[in-house]
C-alpha cells in the first residue's frame, strides 16, 4: 500500500523551500496578480479516494490546459473529421511560434499550441449554438461542478495583448483553415484559456482521460478510442518544447498552462494537479513539475 499522504506531504515540504520559484507570466497582464508563493497539488485515484496539500482547492487560470477540454468537446462532437485541419505532431517549438504554421501552410502541428487550439476553436464556434455558454456548461457537467466560470477580466486583459494569437489567427485564415471571424474566434479562445479551476477541480474534470472516456459522473463522454488518442497527444504535445523532457522526468501524459498549473494522469489509476505559478524558461510550472517528478519517482508509477 502506498503512503499517497505522506508522499504528497513530503513533497510539498521539500518543494516549496526552493528559493528559485520560476517566473510569474505576466504578457497577459491580469495573470500577474498571483502570490507567487502558492503551491497546491490534488491527487484522484480511479477507486475513488482523493489526497491533497496547500493550495489544492484555490481556483487559478488553467490557460492552456483548457485545450484539452476544448480538443475533447470537439472530437466528441465532430469525431475524426477535425484531424485534417491540424495534425498530431509535437512541433519542439514553444506554444506561441508561427514559422512552421506559415512553412506547413496553415495546418497546426497539433491542438496543443496556440495555432492548433485556435482551430479548434474554430470548429466549436462553427458547431455551437452558443459557443461560450456551451462550452462552459460541458466543462461543468465533467467536472460536476456548477461553480466554474471564466475569469472575464483575465479574457479581457488578454484581448488587449493577445497580438501574437491574432497574428496566427489571421495566418491561418490566410490558409483557407478558419472558418470564422478572427474575433469571434479569438473571443472564443480567451474564455475557454481564462477559466478558473482549482487543482481539484482539474482532477476530476481530467478523470474522462484516465477512465477510458467515463467521467466520474457515470456520463460518457468520450469513446475508449478517443481517450486513449488524447492521452498520446498530451504525451507527445503537452509542453510544447519541453514534451520530452516531462516525459523523460515525469513520464505521464498532461498538460500545462502558463497560469502555473499542470494536470497530469496514469490511465486506470490516477490524475494528478499540481499548481505553482513561477514557470521556468519554456513556459511551464518550474515547482510543479519538480512535484510531479518527485511523485512519480517516490511512488514508482509511471506509463513506462
Ligand atoms: O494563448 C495564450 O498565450 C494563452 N492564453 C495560453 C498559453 C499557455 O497557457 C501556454 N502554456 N503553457
């Protein structure tokens, strides 16, 4: 029987005495009033328990790893047809860079980064009938959890300085690969970024992916094929130019977001959030995968 408690406890000792705690983003400018000091993580076995240490049920800005939730709403809607508007590639490229979208003429190397998460939310907001509300309420009911909302202020604030999304956006829309307005599209995808979960939320948002597309709330929502092919994405794309070195560290699929948090799952056992907001040089949560190095390490778990 594994100690998960104690382990996470440990953890949370060790970690949090780093005086090095990373870089708080601050290019979207609302997610710069974050007290760098937090640090949480939540541990969700597929039996059922639940562990969990600091700051697991403070809500943050998931960003990027709304992608995941995005990418599943789409395919659960659109199934396999989405996969000639982007490919599954890792693109080793951090999440916001272009060259390789105009070399490779529009088609994102995968829905992870920037461009690849634009197009999809190009075909929700096609599909929906309020893309907004719609999306929101899917994210909800995988969660159950009413309480989740968007942090419009954040969505707003990155309206004003998301000149790099709304260069891939037009980019792509010059490849004949967005179907939409940019702003529609781009208002879309600040929302979806801005949501505000905690690490316990994510947890069992993220339960679909490690229970073979069941949620916890007994709900299919995603076949065992679909599942398993997001988990493989999340593996391969999940942090950007440094997909490798989490898989060689860490060896999970998940996702990170730049507001400092990382879900990570082992399929048939558990999901794991850590959240810490300092992010290293590409981008990711710097103590939280230390954290998540650490668990899976001390726990001997791992997909390999
Ligand atoms: O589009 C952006 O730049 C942000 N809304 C999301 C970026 C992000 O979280 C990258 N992840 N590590």
């Amino acid at each position: 029987m594994i100690d998960y408690q104690s382990i996470l406890n440990s953890i949370y000792n060790k970690v949090i005495q780093d005086k090095d705690k990373g870089q708080i983003a601050t290019y979207i400018p609302e997610l710069a009033n974050v007290d760098k000091n937090s640090f949480g993580i939540h541990l969700q076995l597929i039996s059922g328990e639940t562990f969990s240490v600091g700051d697991s049920e403070k809500k943050f800005s998931i960003q990027s790893i709304s992608k995941v939730l995005s990418l599943a709403f789409a395919m659960s809607k659109v199934g396999t047809d989405i996969w000639n508007r982007l490919d599954v590639e890792p693109s080793g490229n951090p999440f916001n860079h272009m060259s390789l979208l105009e070399l490779e003429k529009g088609i994102p190397r995968n829905p992870f980064i920037n461009s690849g998460a634009i197009v999809i939310a190009d075909i929700l907001v096609s599909l929906l009938d309020n893309p907004k509300e719609d999306f929101l309420t899917y994210v909800r009911d995988l969660t159950g959890d009413a309480s989740i909302d968007y942090n419009y202020k954040v969505a707003n604030s990155e309206k004003q300085t998301g000149f790099t999304n709304y260069a891939a956006a037009n980019l792509l829309k010059s490849f004949d690969n967005l179907n939409n307005d940019v702003v529609d599209v781009l208002d879309f995808y600040f929302h979806q970024c801005s949501l505000e979960m905690s690490c316990e939320q994510l947890t069992k948002a993220f339960y679909v992916f490690a229970n073979k597309g069941n949620c916890l709330f007994e709900k299919t929502r995603l076949t065992k094929s679909q599942a398993k092919r997001i988990n493989a994405i999340m593996l391969t794309c999940g942090f950007y130019d440094e997909a490798g070195e989490f898989a060689f560290e860490v060896g999970l699929p998940g996702k990170s977001g730049v507001g400092g948090g990382i879900v990570a799952l082992l399929p048939n056992k558990f999901i794991i959030s850590v959240w810490s907001p300092g992010l290293n040089e590409r981008g990711n949560s710097k103590l939280g995968m230390q954290a998540l190095e650490l668990f899976t390490t001390q726990t001997n778990q791992s997909i390999f």
